[in-house]
C-alpha cells in the first residue's frame, strides 16, 4: 500500500476535504442529537407536567369534596396515552387519593411524600401540587415513558445517513473543482523548482527570502544556508550585485545584468540578472524577484564566434593580399613574356623563319589567355568577398549598357537582341552587371558561328517570384551536361571552338547564391541555351 | 346551638348499637358537611353586585335550626374564598335580597324551609340544603347521603335563576344536575 | 617637345624596358627619367639637388615598389606644395578596385592598367603620350 505521503497532491486534497467533510458532518449529527435529545426531554417534561397541571386543576373539587371516584373517573382516560404508565392523586398527608396503572407498568408508590420530580430510566415523573388558592389540597403524580436515546440515535441514524451521503457526494465534485485553484500555489512552485534557471527572491534589504533547485545547484549551498543571507554574497563582484538590486528598487526593473556567480568549490558561472518587483494585492512591493540566465556556455559559444570570426578575417586578408599579388605579380610576367615575344617578332623578323614566328605568336595567345584566366579568377574570388548592396537595381538599362559593350567590342558582328519592359530586382548593382556581362557576354560567344544570332533578356513571373533569363539560338548544349554548367573551369566547348576559361558561369552562380536566387540552365545542341537566375524583387 | 344538637344526642344514647355508629356518622355527617358548605363558594361565581366591596367577606348564613354548631366556625375559621374572608351568621329568618352568599336552609317554625328558599329565588345567593322531603322544595345544591357518604345535587336552573355560576368542577362531582336552560354552565 | 619630360616609377626591369619600347615605338622621344623604387621618385623631387632637374611633364607611377609604394609616393607628392600639382598617372599591373579608388582619392590624374597584350599596350602608351605631353598644358609653377 501507498503511503499518504506519496499519494498526488489532488488525491490528498480530496481525501482531506472528505475527512473534515465527513468529520463536520459527524460533528454536526452528535450536536443535533444531543440538542434533540435535550428538547425532546424538555418537550416531554413540559407535556408530561402540562397534563399533570390539567389534572392537578380537575383534581381540586375532588379532593376538596374528598371524591376520589371523580378523582379515579379523572385518571382513567390516561389509558389514552400510551406514554402515561402509572398517575396517581395524593392527598397533602400522602396517603393514596386515587391511582391508575397502565397494563403491564408498575403501580405507582403507595405514599405520595418524597416525592421528587425527575427523569429516570427512560421515564418522566411529574409531580404537581393541587392548590386551592394559597392551600395545597393534594399532589398529582405522572410517569411516562420517555424515548430510549438510543432508539432516537438509531431512527435519526438514518436520517444522519440520508444526508450525510448526499452532502459528501456534492462535496466531491465541488472539493475537484477548487483543488486546481488550491493545488495552483503548489503548481506554480513546481514550476519555480523545475527552472534551470537560479531564481530567488530579495527583500528590500537584499536579504535572500527564497530560492529554487538551481540556486542551489549554482552555488552549492543549502536552501537554508542561503535564505537569510545577502544576496550579494554569491558573486564575484559583491558591489555590482547590490547595484543590480537597487537599481531594481529604483527604476522596477533590470533586464540582462551581467555577474558571475561564485560556487563553494569556486566554479564561475557566468549569468545574465533579469529581475523585477513583485508586490503584494496592495501593490506593496515585497521585493525582488530575480531569475539568473547562465551565459557560460553562450560567451564560451560567443569567444568561440570571436575567434573564429578573427581567423576568417586574417585568412580574408591573406587572401586578399593574395589576389592582389597575383593581379599584380602574375600579371606582369605574362606582360614580359607577350612583350618581348612581339619584340623579337619585330627586331628579329629576318632571323626567324615563319615556324618560329608562329610557334612566338602560340606563346603570345597563352599569355593572352592565362592573363584572362587571371582576371576571371580574381573576379571570381571578388564577387565572394566584396560587400554587397541592396538596392533596386535596372536590369534591363544595364543589359543595354553590356550589350553597347560588347557591340564596341567587336562592331563587325551582327546581333539581334532584345530586352524585355520592367527588369527589376534588388541587388548589387556591380555584381548584377558581372552577371548580365557573363552571361550576355557567353550569349554573344556561343553565337558567333550563327548566321542569325539573336539574343533575347526578359523575366518570367509566376507565384510571385521572377526568374530572368538570357536567350540565345547559339550553339546550345547537351543538357546531360547541365549540371557541369556551373562548375568553375569546367567547359562544354573546346577552347578551339570558343574561347573561355570555364569561370564565367561560376561567378554568375555564385552572385546569384549570394543574393539568394537560383540558376538553371537549358539547352539543346544547336538550337541554343537559356540560362535563368532567379532574385528577390 | 347546643340545644338544637342535644335531641339527636339523646337518640344516639338510646338506640345503642346503632347510636353509636349513627352518632358518629351524624357528627361526622355535619363536619363534612360543613366544609362542603364553604368549599362549595370556591367553585360559585357571584354577580360582582352581590359584594359592597373587593374586600368584603362572604356571609355563610345559616338560617333557622343550626346542625353544625361551633363546627363551622372551626372550620371556616383560617379559610377564604377568592380572598374573601368567611362570616358565618345565624338567621331565624330572611329578607329578600339577604346580606347572604351562601345560606344553609335549616327551616324553622317562623320560615319554613320552603318559605326561605321561596323567599331568597332570584336573589345572588347559593342556597344550601340537606334532602328535601318535597321535591319542590330544592335549594340549589341539596345534600343526600349515598353509600354512607356525603354527596350533592346541584340544581344549576335554579342557580341561573340567583344570577351564579356554577363551575363544572363541582358540578361532575355532583350525583346529579338539573341543568339551566341555555345549556351552559356560566 | 623636348623639353618635357618623363618619369617612369618602375623596379620591374622587364615592364621598364617595354614601357621605355612602347614609347619609342610610338615616336615619343621626350627624356625619361627612370626612378626604380619609391624613394628614388620622392628624391627626384626633394632631395638636395632636386631643383636643378627637370620638372616631369608627366610621372608614371607603378603602385607595387620596393621601399615606399607607389600610393604613398602619391600621398607625399600631394602633401607638398611643390609637387601637390604635378600631374601623376598610375600605370600598374592590377585594377583591384581599392587602389583605383585610393589612387583617385590621393588625386591621381588618372589611373592605366597595363594590359598583358603588348599590342594593346603600346597603344595605351601612345595615347597616354599623346595627352599628356601634346594635349595636356602642365600648371606653371
């Protein structure tokens, strides 16, 4: 079997409220029974004594005309009472007047002196004087049967029962309801224990009045050792920690209040202090509730965040010192080794069959080639570190803009282009533009060979969203290739074919990731490509 | 008094077995008798006209031959009815409208028995009588003796006709009762 | 003509002697002076017998030199009132957009990445020459 103390707190309530249900109940059935009891003796005495009286007045006559037959005809109709088990009429010197004897009761005494009225085993005795005026002509006797208490007790028994049961049953349902507001209080501590948080409550003196578990647990000391005690005592800094309660007291409040809290075996932990006034339903302020948040492992987590944002930004500038060599440092021996090439093709043109000069004019387009290769890569390595803007950026004035470039560039070709109403997305302007020229640039590439390049830059809507899209009827490509598109270095085309280095779509994917869009492309071998990215508007 | 008493003594003395028992009864008879004839004022009303006073006594007359003697006196001595004291007069004869509650009709040669009862009707007095020899001759309440004990008739016609009231306590221990006209006993 | 005069900041002796074959390929004959590092250049102007040199017409100033850089070079020109109008041209191998801006902001006149084609070099020199020593009118001093 359970023991009380283990039962749920609801259950103990309900047993309690049935108890003392029960136990008033109790009370109130042994109040009312002996107060019945008490009554119905009174009652019964002043009935029993009323009918002595009666009889006392009829007796007068008789006795003063020393008749006791009228006396015995007086008695006789006390058969009628069932209660009335023996009367009798005395004469003031005590001898028998007259008497009557219920069937089966015992006669009443012979001697009417001595005569006392009382109660005794389940009977009355009433005595009554017969008085004529101031002279008493003889004496009434009564005795009646009186309820036993204990058949009162039983046949209200029933009665104690009848409403006993009911009351409890409407207890019951009564005593369930008011428990969740009883058992609330007791909820609400619970809950204050199962915070993980150290919470506690201060006077306004800045004495500690309560505290929960991980009070405990933070400092390691018994809840009685702490209630009592100051509240600055548990942390490092003392001074700041009766800061933080006084400014509680002064401004109602303090949210995140940085201390450390100092366990007895010295361990630190670092909280940040949220607390504010709790009052009475006077709004007298009792004091300071204060809820400590541990930080220990968020500043482990920030240092953390703090080193490892230092290391990036020392290799961004390695990597940026990096670019910046290479744009200058690669860069310039490509000049040396184009320059001269071409200066030997010149001063020594005589001495060079044509071999030679072809095989200096193959040294001179790799030079060329690596030089791009160098600035496709430092755009590459740009577009991931370069901050970035956001701003309505015109897509469709700066596709203009690249496709007036790229026409300047090379004025013989022919392109028929076409730019679509509205190209709008928020963006890097500089970035998109490297997109627009990448892809634009790729579009004017792959339609060299066409006799009719068309190249065409619009957006699609729908739910929403836009995707751009650039449009070629260029030379296309197998779409099983699709996913090498993106690829940096990879190409589809041979460098024969078209010239190209394999980063540009690279850049453009990751410009695109960086904005938060998407890019696809597709294509059919000799009927072109389009390639869509997609941007917030 | 004394006097009067003195011929049934003398018969007593005479007739010796039975004198004794007769004389005994005899003085027995009158002892009761006279206190019956005050108690019997206890449970009669009079009209408040037949007092000069609250506080004036009640006039217990005995009117011509005396069978109580010295007796009555005794024993009306120290009692009262209603808190009235008890006056006990002898009458050779009475007016109409007597200065008399209760008058025991003793009879003599000067007013007959049925004189005085004549003589007294309609005025507020209880009249008193032992068995009469005429039937017409009733006072109000008449002694008879019954089983050697003394009992009463209690004639209430003729008390209503006196103005009393007779209360019905005296009048169940009554052997029997010519009731009033109006059926009531007040 | 002659009397205007080049000087070309460059330590590297490869891009010294094509710039120097860039101009004559253009026909510029102007006397170039050739400081190979930055103190060399800032001496040019401010050491002790600076006063007896020609004033340059023009300085081509490569940005990455041993010693003083090429954008400090520029900053102490500009902070002496002896040289804080002498026109100056960044001819540099990079166009990382840093320096353009810094250049620019130090009051370069303007700004000129070498390209690696020496076909489109020699061009950039040739209008480069033509501007600055045939257009451009140098502030009196």
């Amino acid at each position: 079997m359970r023991k009380l103390a283990d039962l749920p707190i609801r259950t103990k309530l309900t047993l309690i409220t049935l108890l003392t249900s029960t136990i008033a109940l109790l009370l109130a059935s042994v109040i009312i029974l002996a107060y019945d009891n008490y009554a119905y003796r009174e009652r019964k005495a002043g009935e029993i004594s009323a009918q002595a009286r009666i009889l006392a007045a009829r007796m007068i006559a008789s006795l003063e005309f020393n008749d006791p037959q009228s006396a015995q005809e007086y008695l006789e109709p006390l058969a009628a009472n069932p209660e009335i088990t023996a009367a009798a009429v005395y004469k003031p010197n005590g001898s028998l007047f007259a008497g009557y004897t219920r069937p089966g009761s015992p006669s009443p005494p012979a001697s009417g002196e001595h005569l006392v009225q009382h109660f005794e085993k389940n009977q009355f005795i009433a005595l009554e004087p017969v008085q004529q005026g101031q002279r008493q002509v003889g004496n009434v006797y009564l005795r009646a049967t009186t309820e036993p208490l204990l058949m009162r007790i039983s046949r209200y028994g029933g009665i104690i029962l009848l409403v006993t049961i009911p009351s409890l049953l409407l207890t019951l349902p009564i005593a369930m309801r008011l428990h969740y507001a009883i058992a609330n209080p007791v909820y609400a501590r619970s809950l204050i224990e199962a915070s993980l948080d150290p919470l506690v409550t201060i006077s306004p003196e800045g004495i500690i009045t309560d505290v929960n578990e991980a009070t405990i647990k933070a400092t390691g000391l018994s809840r009685e050792s702490l209630i009592g005690t100051d509240f600055s005592n548990y942390f490092t800094e003392p001074e700041k920690a009766r800061a933080s309660y006084q400014e509680v007291f002064a401004q109602g409040f303090v949210t995140d209040y940085p201390l450390t809290i100092r366990h007895v075996n010295g361990t630190l932990t670092d909280v940040l202090y949220n607390a504010s006034l709790y009052k009475d339903e006077n709004f007298t302020v009792l004091g300071v509730f204060a809820a400590a948040r541990d930080v220990t492992a968020q500043n482990k987590a920030q240092e953390e965040i703090r080193n490892r944002t230092n290391e990036l930004q020392i290799a961004n500038r390695e990597l940026e010192a990096f670019s910046y060599s290479v744009s200058h440092d690669l860069r310039a021996p490509l000049r040396a080794i184009d320059g001269f090439s071409q200066a030997l093709a010149e001063d020594y043109a005589d001495k060079l069959d044509d071999h030679g000069k072809s095989y200096l004019n193959r040294i001179r387009l790799a030079t060329q080639r690596m030089g791009h290769l160098i600035d496709d890569m430092l755009t590459l390595s740009r577009v991931t570190r370069s901050e970035m803007d956001h701003e309505k950026v015109d897509l469709g004035t700066l596709a203009a803009e690249v496709f007036e470039e790229l026409q300047r560039s090379e004025p013989g070709r022919q392109v028929k282009y076409r730019i679509g109403p509205d190209l709008v997305a928020t963006g890097d302007t500089r970035l998109l533009r490297q997109v627009l020229v990448n892809l634009l640039g790729n579009a004017w590439k792959y339609t060299a060979k066409q006799p009719h390049p068309r190249i065409e830059f619009d957006v699609s809507r729908n739910n929403g969203t836009q995707e751009f899209f650039v449009r070629d009827n260029g030379v296309g490509f197998d779409m099983a290739y699709a996913e090498k598109l993106f690829g940096p270095f990879q190409r589809l085309h041979s460098a024969a074919e078209f010239p190209g280095n394999g980063v540009g779509l690279a850049t453009v994917q990751r410009i695109i990731h960086r904005h938060g869009g998407e890019t696809r492309g597709m294509g059919t071998p000799g009927q072109g490509a389009t390639f869509y990215f997609t941007l917030p508007s | 008094m004394h006097n009067s008493s003195l011929p049934k003594a003398t018969f007593a003395v005479a007739s010796m077995a039975l004198a004794l028992t007769t004389a005994y009864a005899q003085i027995d008879e009158y002892a009761v008798k006279a206190a019956f004839l005050y108690k019997f004022g206890l449970f009669v009303e009079w009209p408040s006209s037949a007092f000069a006073s609250p506080s004036s006594p009640v006039n217990l007359c005995i009117v011509g031959e005396d069978p109580f003697g010295e007796t009555l006196d005794r024993v009306v001595a120290d009692e009262q009815i209603k808190g009235r004291s008890i006056v006990v007069r002898r009458l050779k004869t009475v007016e109409r409208n007597p200065a008399c509650h209760i008058l025991y009709v003793g009879g003599s040669e000067q007013q007959s028995p049925a004189e005085i009862l004549e003589t007294v009707r309609g005025s507020p007095v209880l009249t008193v009588a032992d068995a009469p020899h005429n039937k017409s001759e009733t006072a109000i309440i008449n002694f008879v003796i019954e089983d050697n004990r003394v009992r009463f008739n209690i004639d209430d016609a003729a008390a209503a006709q006196n103005g009393l009231a007779i209360s019905s306590k005296l009048s169940s221990l009554a052997l029997n009762v010519k009731l009033r006209a109006t059926n009531g006993d007040e | 003509m002659n009397a205007r005069t080049i000087l070309l900041v460059e330590d590297n002796p490869d891009d010294e002697e094509l710039t120097l074959r860039a101009l004559s390929k253009n026909n510029i004959a102007n006397k170039v002076t050739v400081a190979r590092d930055g103190q060399q250049a800032l001496d040019y102007f401010f050491d002790d017998s600076a006063s007896s040199r020609p004033i340059p017409s023009i300085v081509l100033l490569d940005l990455k030199l041993p010693k003083i850089n090429g954008l400090e070079v520029l900053r102490r020109l500009r902070a002496d009132p002896r040289t804080a109008l002498q026109p100056v041209v960044i001819l540099t191998s990079s166009k990382e957009e840093q320096d353009i801006i810094t250049g620019y902001r130090l009051g370069s006149n303007s700004y000129i990445r070498k390209p690696v084609n020496f076909d489109q070099f020699v061009e950039a020199i040739r209008e480069l020459g033509l501007y600055w020593l045939v257009l451009n009118e140098p502030p009196h001093r």
